[in-house]
C-alpha cells in the first residue's frame, strides 16, 4: 500500500492543541492521527486508525495463540445484568446512564464481566465445555470526574478484555499464567515496556491480581519495586509485619499531663522530660496516631472511621481506599477523606488531639464496641505487646506504655500508611524504590464472584454442580496507542516502533526535478511491491523543510530522501531514531530499506 | 486457521427463539451466530463475528478502490454539532440522549454528517484539497420504536457511513456516480442481489438519493419497478402530470343538492342522476376528494392540512409523510394521522363529507389564503383547467365543473396517493410492479446543507471562499449478514455465499475408528497449509446424525465427510447449495476441495 501525501487525509499543525499536558497527547494530535470530539472523546484519523489497527492485530494474534476465542459484546446493555452484581450501584457516577423510549434503564458498559458470564451460562453446562477464554476488542464508556492526557484517560476508549472459565482453581491459575504470558508477549511485541505489580482487586473483587505498568513519570499510578524483583502497586504493597511482643512483665499503663502537645511532633519533645526513655529518645514511632476518616459510602451516606498508626507515618488515602471495602457494610465505589470539623461535632467524645483507643476493659472508646462505636482499624505494626505513647482523651493528656492487645483491641488490621521509599519489600528482595507508570494491563483472579451472583454453574465429572471460577484480563488498547507516542518521540515528533509505525518507510521527494518524482514514485512502487507499507510524500509545491519537518513529526522509522542526490546516482536513507543517515545507490535502495524493516521484526 | 467443533464456542440450538419471526434471525441464533442481549441489540458469537469481519473486509476494499479514507468517529457525542444543523430536535424520540456526570448532553450517534463535517472544517481551506471522501465503520444507535426481525431492525447495529466533500455539483455528481458503482460491486462480491431504487431524502436533507434495495417478501420497504428498468421505493414514486387543460369556454361551475353523499361511492352514483356526463358515467378519478390530516410537528404540537387528490385514489401517509417536509414551518421527524373529531371541532367551517376548496375569488375556504387558513395541497393530477366534482361545504351539497387554477387554488402540489400496480413509470418505461424489500445501502447528495449549517467553505481558485457540497453513503453492516442469512438458507439450515462463510470448509470426522479422526486431521491441516479457513468436526463422541445436522445448520458451502468410506479410501465431499455429493479419493481430496472454494472465487 502506498499512503500519498498528495491526497492523505491528514494536516500536520504547527501548535500545540492549547489543552495538551502531555508529549503523547501532542504529538498525536500535531502530527495528525487523532483528533479531540469531546472531553476525553477522540476521533481516529486514517494514520491513527492504522497504528491502532496494528496493536489491535498483535493482541489478535496473541489471544489466538492462547486459544482464546474472540466474541463482540453491545456496548449499550440493559441494567439488570448489572443490577444482579450490584454493579449498577456501585459504579456511582462513573458509568455513562440512560433511558430508552420506554423508559428502561441502560448503561454504557465499561467493562463487561456480567454479560460474559451469563452468555457461558446460556451455552454450556459441563465441565467438559472448560477450560474457556473468550475475549473482545470493543469500545468501553466510563464517565471520568477529570478526562486527561488525551488517549490516556479517555470516557470512551477501546479495551480488550477477556474472561476464562474454569471448573476449578487449578484451571484458574492455569487460565491466568496463560493470559499473563500472553500479555507480556504482546507489549514485547509492541515495544512497550512493562512491569506486572500487585495489585488490589478494587471494585471487580477477586483475590489475585496483577496490573502491568509501563513506567513513565506522566503516570497516574504510582508502584515500588525492590532491585531483587519485588513489585506492587502503591495500593497493594503490604507492610513487613514485626512478630508480636511478650507482654507478660509490661509495667502498666500510665496517664500523664502533656500540656498543648495536640500534634506529633510537640507529644515526643514532651515525652523526653515527662516520661523519659532510659535506653534512647522517644520518636514518632512510639506514639500512636488515631486518625478520624469520613468513608462516603455507594449510598451517599457518610460512616466515620479511625486508623489507628504509628505517628511518623502519615495515612495514605488511596491504600485505605482500596482496602477498607472488607470492612465496611455495603460494597461498591466510596470516597475517603480526613474528617471535617462538623464530622467531629457529631462525636463529643472524641476530643481533638488527644484521641486514644482508651483502656479496656472499662474505657475501651473506639471500634464497634468501644463506647463511641466508631470502626477501629489499626496499621498491621500495632502487633500484640507492641507499647504506644496515644491520647487519653482529655485535653492536654496522654497516655504511656499503652499494650496492644491488653490494654486495647482494634476491629480489623489494614494496609493504610505510606509507603516510603527505603521501605523492605514483604518478600525479602530489598529495600522499596518508587516509580510512576501507566496501566497498560490488568489481570484478575475474579474466582466465583459473578459466577455466583449470575449462577454460573457447570455439572462436574461426578454429575455435581459446580460453580465455575473466573478470570478477568484487560488492555487499554486505545491507550498503548498513547503510551507508546509517550515513550517513543523525541523533540522533533514520534519515533514509532516498527511492529506498530503506520508505515514501513517514508519516501520524500525533495525538490522540483521531475526526475526526482519519477525516481521517487518508482522506488515507492517497488517497496510496495516487496510487501512494504509506503508513505510517500508527492506533495509538488512543498518546501523540503516542510516535507522534513512533516516526516520527522509522523515519525515513520525510516526515512528516504530522493533530492539532488538523485544526479550523482544516491538517495539518502535515514533511520528516524538513531538520525543516522546513509547515502544509498539507488539501485541498492530499495533492498536496503528491505533489510532494515526487516531486521526489527 | 482451523476451528475446531471440540473446543468452538459454540451450541446449536434444537428450537427456534421464541422472538424470532425471520428465518435469518432464527438461524443465526440457532446455528449459533448471534444471541439477543436487549431488544434489537445483540452479542456476535465466534462464527457470527467471522461473517461480519469478511463483510467488513469487502467494504474496506471497495472503498479503498474509489480512494476513500477510513477514520473512525466516537459514537458518543455531544449536543451541540446536532444543535447547529436542528438534528438534536428533529430526531425526537428515535435517538438514544443522556447526560454526564457535568450534566452536559449528549448522544449515541445514528449517523455522522455534522461530525464529518466539521473534521474536514477543522483540517482544509482550499479547493486544491478536494474532492475527498471518508468513510468509518462503526456502531450506530438508533432507539427504534419497534426493533424486529433480529439483526435487520437493530438498536445498536454496524454501518459503513461514508461522506465525499466536493467544491461544485459536477465534482458531487462524480463522487456520488463512483459510490454508485463501489456500492454494486460490494453486493455483487457479497452474492447479495439489490435493486437500487429512487428515493426520497427524508430526515437526511438534501436533493439526489437513491436506495439499495434487496428484494425480499420480509422487507419493510415497498418498491415499485417497471420492465423497462424504472425502479424507486414508494415514497418517491413520481405521478405521471397530465398536461393542463385549456378552460377558457368551460362552464361555470355549479352548487347542486345530493343529499346524503358523504363518500366518493354515494357522490359518483349520485352525479350521474343530479349532473350527468354525456359521454361517459362518472367514476370516482371525477371527484376531488378533501382529505383533512394531523401532521405531529417535531414540537409536539399538531397542524392541521388539507389534502386534495383524485377520489378513486386513497391517501398514503408514508409518501405523504416523506413529502411534506418542504411545506411545514419546521424541518424534523413529523407523525401523519387522519384528523380525529376533536381536530375536525377546531374547525367549524369544516362541513364533514362535503369539503370543497371553495369558489374564488370570494369564497375560497381552503389554503393559507382562504378562510380556513388551512395548508392546501393536491395531488400533481389536479392540473389547471382539470374539472371536479368536489365538496361545497355545505350539508348535502356538491359543486360541480370547478376548475382548477380558475375556481380554485392550492399552496403546493405534493405526491401523496398510494401507488398502484399498473401505474404508469413516470419515465414511460412501462407499467409499475411492486415489490418489497430491505434497504441494504441509502446514497444522498446532501448537496450544502450541512456544510452550509456548519460553515464548511473552502478557497476556490479565484480566492473566494464557497460552501462545500456533500454526498453522504451508508450501507448497513450488520443487516447485511442477516439479508445473507434470509436469502441464503433451507429448511436445514444456512447456505453461506463462499466470500462470506465462516469457513472455506467443514471436514465432518464421521464415526468412532481412529484412523477417521487421523485422516480427518491431516485432511484439514493440508487444507489449512493451502490457505483455507478449516472448520474440523472432531467431536469425539457426538453422533454422525447430530454432526451433519450442525453443518447443515452452520452452512459452510462446501462439507467433507471422513467416515467409513475411508476403508475403500474414498471420503465425501458435499456441496451444501445443491446438495450434490460425490465420493472422492483420499489423495485427490485437498485438491478437490481446493478447486472449489476457488472457482466460486
């Protein structure tokens, strides 16, 4: 295929779109693949769509070679799947609504797991039937609250996502190796790189999972990694839990004044002089925070928490976020933040800077059956016989040598704390580094939770039913498009990886010769003719500097110039990424374009 | 590729769905192409997306050989591109509205003129960048009142929409011809028969339009043709004008009593007594019948016409419908009814059954003019000099010899009365047939509404800017696979046209010996390693009755059976269309079946 500029839908623009944060987002846009429709709402121009319909092809292929069978599922689908997981509810704001003419209840799907598992369950009823994997590579809705950086975070995007089916957790396991393998196949494939992390289920449920991040320093996730392979996402990264104290000889615990000391750092100077350590300075690791949180709940309803956390770690709300759902009583999306002055008021007995468990058995304040009720969740380092300089719930009062799990109790351990970098990876592999990246991928142990609510169920080899257990897999395929224009450009426009450049090789004809067309023309004939795509810029009235500019901006690898070289019997090659040129023979030309396409394949 | 029936994901169906009134929806989802998931919306299954894909792929390629670009367009969109050209309105309840979280609106889109539009507003100024057109495939949203008849009245179905953009008619002229002519050779590659047909422009504005039409007795459009090629749907049918009649010596007309007269029957029996012809009886085409409509504005509020047509021709809503566009206040989607009583009250110069234009200058009842006030239109045989016996608004009382253009006037001529089989072609090509059929594709010169609403101009050669002019072109993706499906089955199933099957071949393993399912599997590799889509029945313990009963009902043309013959090392090889079998030896069978799928090629 030649591609000609002459009559290419496409203008490369000189500015950048005014609304672009990121190189990916102006890129795409400057040099002409894709166009802005709405807030997060793009349109694919003919370069974009080819980039686009190369990832997807790649994906295909790999899906395929896993035996995974590709189906296409609407993207407007009626609410009661939905409603039957609760879904419908707990996706809130964040899913697009809306009504047919007979007044029924819709959704704009942003993910399709219901309808998967109930399409298995229309079509097959044994054992037999599994292991399954289907997958599709559709348009997906989700109302983001803040659409940005163009293709990265988009309300309506192209995702593939698939689902397994297996008649028992083995078969899952196997399903989700095979996928995982899959998956770092095709972004080595595309070029892009990626990192697998732990992840936290969040609202799909499931046990097991895994996102792949590219790492960028535009992107929204944040992850730690340990140099001795350790790697999870913020969210996920679990706390080195130390072994529980004896606490048999623990002296008792003690109240003591601790005059205007509401804040860490003014409790530990206190504490030196008013309850002195004899073997080392107290720190804020020895007192104990209590943290009020306002949990919004999926009904609009507002439940106040307290995390109770060593004092030099600050609570992060994005980890409590994400794993605070086991212990609250309606599933679904919620928002966390610290509690305002009016949440406070409506708790008289907790006093401001000065908040403690309390001591059981006859002053236990927090958790469930502490006198204010409030759910009590502490930091997984508050082990038994571990002792806390906290607040006795007066003003200018704390108490000492407090021991967890005799003087106070709690309602449920959590991973809530930052995590810092320095921090020992749980399994041993070193210190924590943190880095930003993008999710490309993830993949999910789902198990028998919509399996269940939809009665999935398939008979056993001894006629028993059965309730098959799931895996869910996604990609952002429109978003790979954009990751990797962001880590694949440079000042002067995009360097595309081979596997997905909209073109194999860029021919220009530079000049006013007609020879130069001529020899231009022949040359894109005979590399279509060898299987290449060809662009071709036959554009007659371009100045060589635009046509330069244009081919560095759409950032076909190889680039080949056909100018006054021409007369002495040469044409100019140029590799896109490394700029380093070649005068070529023009009878080798041709061959050796061959060969450099073909040598990154 | 070969897809095996062991792990296909696939089940036929033994019952028709309940909700099946076609035989391609019935059989789609029986042989397991398709499942409903909403009404009107449906899931593709593994064979049904193949079909699709290959349909797909025939478009691409005719569209890329009239130079067409593809892109691809966001189906969700907002309000405003469809508030500028009145579509947001006009559309009323047949598109799917809602809102996002910032409240804005927005739609699912049923067709993308406005978007293509301002795209092409958005990236070229001069004449030297025209003509082009673009095209995407693409899910369209249409909230149809009656979805039916599986995937051929859809809610969310896949069109092929393409838009051509010209800087004068004559370059409109020759983008819609090339369409024209891509358009007949995609459904000639797709074995799908289409007449194309005159059409009227309805919703989408615009002059020129034609529909292809494929003629079937389950089709929801009516179409007339004549032997000597005239063919449009009824909509647009033209009448036959008869040449104005010189009335300088006719008569006066004049007011005579028929009591009780109410219809055209009582009158014409009446008049022969009361006035009677001397050359021939009179017949109802005498009488001019005043037939009083509702017509439902895009507002919602309803206006009264009145409609004068010969009285032996019955008034067709639908053409009536499609016509009266161009004399209503308000362009948009408009309802037609007969004027209820509650209507007729609101009028009390209306003397039921006996409706007459009046008589100018004085008494002129009917037109914007007259004392009605009402909108007066006729049929275009009512022809000045043409004489009528007709109402003369009053109780029992006709006029007769009223002539038209010197007794009385009309705000417009309009084509509005059914049909007949034996009319006349309005391009003397022979008398009319109808026939019915489904639209499978629908061409328009849009001319320059659009780009007019939009503001879409380009420099022309002198430097003056000029509206672009548009054509617009679909063809409906998804219905082709049903009207495939509709005409190409038996009552054992489908009969898939080789360019579209979801396979090239189905080697059947018929029986229990091993060396069946060995020479079966060599069979289909060798098939495989010769470029054929293989579809191998390896079911292991599925009798032969059920597996050529699947592959009657899955009707892949061309079915190879491995069974007993292979001891005399013979297999069969069947045609699925004819029936025809014939026994084949072992080693010339890849070769045979080679051949085949070839030579339908």
């Amino acid at each position: 295929m030649v591609l000609r500029l002459s009559t290419l839908f496409l203008r490369t623009l000189r500015e950048d779109p005014a609304d672009a944060e990121v190189a990916s987002h102006r890129l795409l846009v400057r040099a002409g693949y894709i166009r802005r429709a709405a807030p997060g709402i793009y349109t694919w121009l003919p370069l974009g769509l080819a980039v686009l319909h190369r990832v997807e092809q790649i994906i295909r292929e790999e899906m395929a070679s896993i035996g995974a069978q590709e189906v296409h599922f609407p993207a407007l689908l009626p609410k009661e799947p939905y409603e039957a997981t609760n879904r419908w509810t707990e996706y809130g704001d964040s899913i697009f609504r809306l009504k047919d003419r007979k007044d029924g209840d819709y959704l704009l799907a942003p993910t399709h797991e219901e309808m998967f598992t109930l399409l298995v369950k229309d079509l097959y009823s044994s054992y037999k039937d599994l292991p399954l994997s289907l997958y599709q590579i559709q348009n997906k809705y989700r109302d983001e609250a803040r659409p940005r950086a163009g293709l990265l975070r988009g309300r309506e995007f192209i995702m593939k996502d698939s689902y397994s089916f297996d008649v028992d957790d083995a078969g899952l396991d196997a399903s989700y190796a095979a996928h995982r393998e899959a998956y770092l196949r095709i972004f080595a494939r595309l070029g892009l790189e990626v990192v697998p992390v732990k992840a936290t289920a969040g609202a799909m449920g499931g046990s097991k999972s895994e996102e792949f991040l590219h790492p960028t320093e535009i992107g929204e996730d944040t992850f730690v990694r340990s140099a001795g392979g350790y790697a999870a996402n913020v969210e996920a990264v679990t706390t080195v839990v130390p072994a529980p104290i004896d606490y048999s000889n623990a002296p008792a615990a003690q109240v003591l004044d601790t005059p205007e000391t509401p804040t860490i750092d003014t409790l530990v100077a206190a504490s030196q002089t008013v309850f002195p350590n004899p073997e080392r300075p107290w720190t804020g690791a020895d007192t104990l925070k209590n943290v009020v949180l306002a949990v919004k709940l999926p009904t609009g309803e507002k439940q106040l928490v307290v995390i109770g956390v060593p004092g030099d770690r600050a609570v992060d709300l994005k980890r409590v976020e994400a794993n605070i759902g086991a212990f609250l009583p309606i599933a679904g999306e919620i928002g966390i933040e610290a509690a305002s002055e009016e949440d406070l008021r409506s708790q008289p007995l907790i006093v401001k800077g000065y908040l403690g468990p309390g001591l059981e058995p006859e002053d236990a304040l927090l958790g469930l059956d502490g006198k204010s009720g409030l759910l009590y969740l502490v930091d997984p380092r508050v082990v038994p016989g571990t002792r806390w300089i906290t607040g006795a719930n007066q003003p200018g009062k704390h108490v000492y040598g407090l021991v967890a799990g005799r003087d106070f109790g709690w309602d449920g351990v959590i991973e809530c704390t930052e995590v810092r970098e320095g921090d020992e990876a749980p399994d041993g592999s070193g210190p924590l580094e943190t880095a930003r990246g993008i999710e490309m991928g993830h993949i999910f142990q789902l198990g028998r939770k919509y399996a269940e609510a939809l009665e999935l169920k398939v008979l056993d080899a001894n006629g028993k039913q059965v309730t098959v257990t799931m895996g869910s897999y996604g990609i952002g395929v429109t978003r790979a498009v954009a990751a990797l224009a962001e880590s694949n450009h440079d000042e002067r426009g995009l360097v595309w990886p081979r596997a997905v450049a909209p073109a194999d090789v860029h021919v220009v004809a530079v000049g006013r010769g007609e020879e130069i067309f001529a020899e231009a023309e022949r040359l894109a004939g005979e590399l279509e003719s060898r299987g290449l795509t060809v662009m071709l810029d036959d554009r007659p009235k371009v100045s060589p500097g635009v046509k330069f500019g244009d081919a560095e901006l759409i950032g076909v690898p190889t680039i080949v110039a056909v100018g006054n070289g021409l007369a002495s019997g040469t044409l100019e090659v140029k590799d896109r990424r490394s700029g380093s040129t070649e005068d070529v023979p023009v009878g080798d030309a041709a061959d050796y374009v061959v060969r450099a396409v073909r040598a990154d394949a």
